[in-house]
C-alpha cells in the first residue's frame, strides 16, 4: 500500500506537466525566437505566427498542423522583432524592423500583408516612421475591431531612437505613433506620443515596450515603461490627439530590464490591453508587466486594472500564485483579453517547481475581471536554457471565444525550438 502511495505522488506531478498537447511548429532550424500569434476573427481554424528574425507560420486546423516558411522584403529587409494580427476583412499583417542594406538597419517599421490566411506575403510592404539617422525599435500593432468611426484601423506604436545603444547624454529615446485607415496601403505621419525621454542605452532607463489597444468605442489605449514607471497615455479621436501629460500607471521597482539566470536577457515591458467584449468588465483595462519588487531572485508577473478610462489605476495584483516570498522566478509575460468572452489570459515562464533554472510555461486565466486567476502548467515537461543562446525578449498569446492559442519558445541546451497549445475552455 505505502508503495503504490509513493507510486502516486510521484506520478502526480507528471500528470499535471502533460495535461495539454504541445506541438513543436518550426521545421526551419535557425534558432527562431521572439514568437507572436494570432486567431483570424472570421475563421478561427486560421492561425498564423511569427518569429525572429524572419519567420511565419499558418495553420488552418485550429494548430494542430502548421506550415514553416521564411518573409522577406526585397525593398526594405527583414530584421525581427515580429508582429502579426488580422484586421476585420481577414487581411493580416506582419510588421518587423528592416534591414534595407548591410550599412542600414532598423530605419524604419515594414507591414508585409497576407490576402490568403498568412500563405503567401506581400514582397516588399509598406512603412512607417523613416526619420534619418534616428532608429526605429521594438514595435507593436493593434486593430480597432468595434463598430466606432474608426473600426478596422491599424495603430502602431514603436521607440526611436536618435542613436541606438549611444551613451550619449545628449541622445534621446521616445514613443512613436502612425496608423493606417485603408488597410496598411498608406501610414500617417510618425507623430511621439511620449511626454518624457529616456535614454539610448536600450535598458531600464530608454523608452520603451509601447504596446497598443483598442477600447469598446474606439479609443486608443497604450502603456511603456521608463526609469521604474509605467507610463499610459490614450487618444479618444482615432489617434488625433494625446494627452498633454501622460499618466503613470505604476510603479515597476528595478525598471523593466533585469537578470534571469540562464537565460541571455530579459525584460518586464507591460502590456496593454481592454476588455471590448459584453461582459461584465466591457471596457475595463488592463497593463500586465513583470518586475524585482520581490527581491532579484523574486521576479513575479503583476496585473493593475483601470475602470476609468486609465484616470486612475489598482494596486499591482501579483498573477502568479506560488507563495509570495518563495524566491521562485516567474517571467516574460504576455497578455491577450478575450475580445468575446472577456476573459483575461496571461502566459509566463515559471520556475516555481525547481531549485535550478529547470522552467515551465504557466497559463494563468481570469474570468472575473482579474480579481482572482487560475495558474495552469501547460508546457509538456520542462526545459533547461543556457545563457550563451539569445532567447528573444517576448512570448506569444491570443484568444477568441474562449480558445486561447499560445506559444512559446523552449531552449534546451543549444537547441531551440517553437512550441505551440491551443486550449478550448467550452470543452
């Protein structure tokens, strides 16, 4: 009897680690990293992903199989950071950095586009932002799907910089906004958004991780991170205009860039997103970030909340729910709110389980507004990373009437590779 006990425990925690399927989707092997994914709203079997520096995939069978293909940009070059959504007529969009030459780089934001599903891509794209000598980094891109007078609008917000990793007091760092009303054919002039400049050091005290929303009647919605603050700013007139003086959301102790063992580098930028769905919640917004509040050797995922517009914002809730204080490690978040059901899904890395760098991937979901979550391993086993392979700085996640898609990239050794679950919680 004790045997068969022991037998069990043991078991156990294998049972909880392979609860969902994860299905390896890169055939390409060129290291990718820096994953992103998205579910087209009109049918939700298309998916397509993207991943450093150069990489797309699409599926049409919800991601059960998946098709590997590289983007390029015979005008303007490919150079990572990946972004992909879908807007409401099912056209999708890639937007990277560029590589026109080998003596250029990231001088502007490139949108590819996709008319069959993330198949077959545009070869060259448009652009946005192209501001000599400056540097165009770290963008990303949201849709207005609502019925205001802006629905299917594309925004994107981004940082420049005057020089990239310039140590020079003099240079400055800021956030940049455009948009496009036909479709990505055409972007508006490159306007700053930002009232306060950081540095070009690309660490805690630049600009940056300006990630953009829509809410229920239109509203732009968008937060970043700058010398241990969260900053959030909003336009209520299609982009227009901003405020004249931005908000701080909340404080992130320690800034946004910060040290995980094994692992290359790391970042806390927030999220932005709202809740644009019937539910109870319709309009409320939300900002997941991570930070060292809790000790280097603490990091934890956080969530505030604004019921208000973003006028004034909750105390951090800590998302992950291993004891506070267990010097556990949980990073690298991203955020999707369910744009039907409202629910708000958050995924991470975790280490919780382990006295190493052994690390998992944690679904954590709320459905009451993000008062209380719900953490879930969803990785198949754990991985071990090492330091010496650039891991990339984000990780992907999108829902849509309660099917969450997520993906993520697993190092083992030198070896990585892009993982993706999909998860039906109406099952």
């Amino acid at each position: 009897m004790i045997r068969q006990v022991i037998t069990i425990v043991l078991l156990f925690p294998a049972l909880l680690a392979s609860q969902y399927k994860n299905i390896k989707i890169n055939t390409i092997e060129n290291r990718p990293n820096e994953v992103v994914i998205a579910i087209n709203p009109n049918h939700p079997n298309n998916i397509i992903a993207g991943a450093n520096l150069n990489n797309y995939y699409y599926s049409f069978d919800r991601g059960e199989t998946w098709v590997n293909k590289t983007i390029s940009s015979d005008k303007y070059g490919v150079w990572g950071d990946p972004v992909v959504l879908f807007d409401l007529n099912s056209r999708a969009y890639y937007f990277h950095l560029s590589r026109p030459s080998n003596s250029e780089w990231i001088d502007r934001i490139v949108c590819q586009r996709s008319n069959d599903g993330g198949m077959t891509w545009e070869t060259s794209g448009t652009f946005m932002g192209l501001n000599p000598p400056k540097k165009q980094d770290k963008e990303w891109a949201c849709v207005d799907v609502t019925n205001s007078p802006w629905r299917n609008n594309v925004y994107v917000t981004w940082t420049q910089f005057d020089a990239y990793d310039s140590r020079n007091p003099e240079d400055s760092s800021i956030i940049m906004f455009s948009y496009s009303s036909d479709g990505g054919d055409s972007w508006s002039n490159a306007r700053k958004i930002s009232q306060f400049a950081g540095d070009c050091i690309d660490s805690s005290n630049s600009t940056e991780g300006a990630v953009p929303c829509v809410g229920p009647n239109g509203e732009i919605y968008v937060s970043w991170s700058l010398n241990d603050k969260i900053y959030f700013d909003r336009s209520l007139d299609g982009g227009a205009t901003w405020l004249d003086d931005d908000i701080v959301a909340a404080s992130q102790p320690g800034g946004w860039a910060f040290e995980i063992p094994d692992i290359f580098r790391c970042n806390g930028m927030p999220i932005t997103a709202c809740d644009i769905s019937d539910s109870p919640y319709k309009g409320t917004l939300y900002i997941n970030f991570s930070d060292i509040r809790g000790g280097k050797d603490n990091t934890d995922i956080f969530l505030i909340k604004s019921t208000d517009g973003g006028n004034s914002w909750s105390d951090a809730l800590r998302v992950n729910d291993d004891p506070a204080g267990s010097k556990k490690m949980q990073f690298m978040s991203w955020m999707h709110v369910d744009p039907v059901s409202g629910a708000i899904n958050i995924i991470f890395y975790d280490r919780r389980n382990f006295d190493d760098s052994r690390t998992e991937v944690v679904l954590a979901r709320s459905t009451d507004g993000g008062e209380t979550f719900v953490n879930t391993v969803i990785s198949e086993s754990a991985f071990k990373p090492v330091k010496g392979v650039f891991f990339g700085d984000y990780i992907g996640i999108n829902s849509y009437n309660d099917f969450v898609a997520c993906i993520w990239q697993r190092l083992e050794g030198y070896e990585i590779s892009i993982q993706y679950c999909g998860i039906d919680f109406k099952k």
